[in-house]
C-alpha cells in the first residue's frame, strides 16, 4: 500500500515535509487533511505513523477526539499551549471548553 511506511518498503513517509518548501509553508500530509477536515484521510495517516502532534483539530472535536486517542499530547507549551492559544485568537470557545476539559490552562 501508498502508506506502508518501512524501510526498503518503499511506501511514502506520513511525516514528510518538502525541504525545499519555506519552513512557514511547510506542512505534512496530516496537516493537509486536517485542514480540509478529511477525517477519511487522517485515520489511514494516523494508522501509518504519522505524528498526531503535527497538526491541530481547528474547531472539529471529531477530530481532536481522534488524534487525542492516537497519542497528541497536551502537556507541552508546544502542543497545548499552541492548541490554546489557537482556539482562543480564532473564537472557538467550544475547543477551549474541550482543552479546559483535558487539562490545558486558559
């Protein structure tokens, strides 16, 4: 399978960011569904290792559920913190609502 990511599989790495892409640009494939809100996309991602913590939820709890289920952590400025400051600079006072619940300070 496209995803089948071990060595010598030659299946495509889940986690890949193009070098030659500006580091503000740049975005892995979970980020690219995530944004489009293709769950039917980031569930095969997640099953083939690609790092939950790479991308954020937006305003779908679905999907925050989901990547939360596959291991995204909150307990860093990084993850968390982000996530917070995120929901709060974009209004979505239901996802703050749901990190309160997870255990992130406003």
């Amino acid at each position: 399978m496209l995803l089948d990511n071990d060595t010598g599989g030659g299946g495509m790495d889940v986690n890949f960011v193009d070098p030659a892409v500006p580091a503000t640009q740049a975005c892995t494939p979970l980020l690219e569904a995530v944004r489009a809100g293709r769950i039917d996309v980031v569930r095969p991602l997640l099953d083939h290792g690609a790092d939950p913590n790479s991308a954020g939820a937006g305003d779908r709890s679905d999907l925050f559920r989901l990547m939360r289920e596959r291991g995204a952590r909150l307990d860093t400025p990084r993850t968390g913190g982000a996530a917070m400051e995120a929901a709060k600079k974009d209004g979505l006072s239901s996802m703050v609502d749901l990190l309160m619940g997870e255990g992130v300070s406003v």
